[in-house]
C-alpha cells in the first residue's frame, strides 16, 4: 500500500516574525515613525506593537525620541556587519589574484588598537606563506609586517608599542637590539618598501609596502624562499603597481 509522503514545514517563530517586520517598518523611515504607523504598516495589533517596542528598545535594536523610534546601536552594528564582511570578501579576492599573477604568497595587515593583526593571506601549496611559528603581535619588529607597520606610527606610539613587546632575537639575524630597529624605521622613505632577510624565518626573505588611509596603518607584503631572493624586489614593485591601480578604483578599502 502507498504512504503518503509529507514534507516537513519549518518551524517558524511568530514574535520573531513581528519583530524583523518592525525593524524593516522603522528602517524605511529615516526620520523615525511612532507606534500606532507602525502598527498600521505591519498589520499588528496594536498592543503587540507596543510590547515588540519595547522590547527592542531594551535591547538596544531601536530607540524612542521625541515619541517616534529610530534604529538603535545594535541595529546598527548588525547591518554593518555586512558591509564589513563584504569588504573583508573584497580583500581576500584582490589578494588572491595578486598571488596568482604574481605567483608569490600575499599577506595583509592592520596596525589596530596597538596591536599588529595580519588580516588575510593568500598562498597556494606550490608557494605557502610563511608559517607563523611566533605570534606576529609580539613580534613585529622581526618581520617585514610589523616593521612597516611600526614605521608608519608616531614616536609615541612606536616606543609604546615596543615597551610591550620589546626587541628580542628570533633568529640570528633578528634586530639585535631596540636602538637599532629605530634607526632602521627612522631611515626609510615615506613609500620605501621594507625589507626583511630570515630576521623572523630562517630561509625566508619578505617585503612589505605601507599603506595609509587616515589615521589607519597598514600594509601588504609577499614571502619567497631565501634562493628565490632575487624575485623579491621585482614582485613587490608589481604589487606596488597593482595596489595603485586598485586604490584609484576606489575599489578597495581597509577600514574593516
């Protein structure tokens, strides 16, 4: 004998439904709407209008001025983080298509709350980035990341950061000491690339461009193995010249 088939129905949450109804009401007044237009514009009674409100007020979703209700911080905050993941997206893309023109590993970075934060690679198994053997926050003044990095912040901020995380060798040929990774940032051109030789991997060699929008340090940079040296400063120029290009696109951006 047949069975009749039944397909499952999602279980759907109706104050939840009320809720985003709302939001999606309040959103499409820029200048806020009161409770009983609201009401009219979702088809909500209007008590559980007003208990909707309120608890959405609470939590910090909308807010009530001057007897009208607004998006509220947290409304806010989730919308955007949409944008953000959308630009981190953009990142990853244009990085990865650096790495293949350019067939080297690419690496982005912030300087963000007096922390270094590597932000995405792009590598293949053919060309791996460097593996971080050594937390690259504690550690920038051995790598070409967070030396460029450092470079771009003021005195103030610099000596800062490197009375948190002072200079100490990683390998044998790290900075030897605090007075010489200064003098070393302080003698490089505004656009200089920064180049770093096994200081942080022992047969490993790095350069790094900064980039800085506003008051935001940042900077990209590519790896190669130490016999490959000599690709090192041609592939950084092209990165320079495909960061440019993409700069005056205004297709990429770093606030994230």
């Amino acid at each position: 004998m047949a069975t009749a088939t039944h397909t499952a129905s999602p279980t759907l949450i109706g104050s939840v439904q009320r809720a985003l109804r709302l939001l999606e009401a309040v959103s499409s007044h820029a200048d806020g709407a009161p409770a009983k237009q609201l009401a009219r514009e979702t088809g909500l009674p209007l008590p559980t209008t007003y208990h909707l409100l309120r608890t959405l007020t609470h939590e910090g979703y909308l807010v009530r001025e001057k007897g009208v209700f607004v998006l509220g911080d947290a409304a806010v905050r989730l919308a955007g983080g949409g944008a953000v993941q959308n630009r981190r997206i953009k990142i990853e893309d244009s990085l990865a298509r650096w790495r293949d023109e350019i067939g080297v590993p690419v690496y982005f970075a912030l300087y963000r709350e007096g922390e270094v934060e590597l932000v995405a690679v792009a590598d293949t198994p053919s060309a791996p980035a460097v593996e971080e053997w050594a937390d690259f926050r504690e550690t920038a003044h051995a790598h070409a990341i967070g030396q460029c990095l450092l470079s771009q912040l003021d005195l103030k901020s610099r000596q800062d950061h490197l009375d948190r995380h002072p200079v100490d060798a990683i390998t044998p040929y790290t900075v030897r000491n605090h007075r010489a990774l200064l003098e070393r940032l302080g003698g490089l051109g505004r656009m200089e690339p920064l180049v770093e030789r096994q200081e942080y991997a022992l047969g490993t060699v790095c350069a790094a461009i900064p980039i800085t929008a506003g008051s935001t340090a940042a900077a990209m940079a590519i790896s190669l193995p130490l016999h490959q040296e000599e690709r090192l400063l041609p592939a950084v120029e092209r990165l320079r010249t495909e960061i440019g290009k993409l700069f005056s696109s205004l297709a990429f951006s770093i606030s994230i």
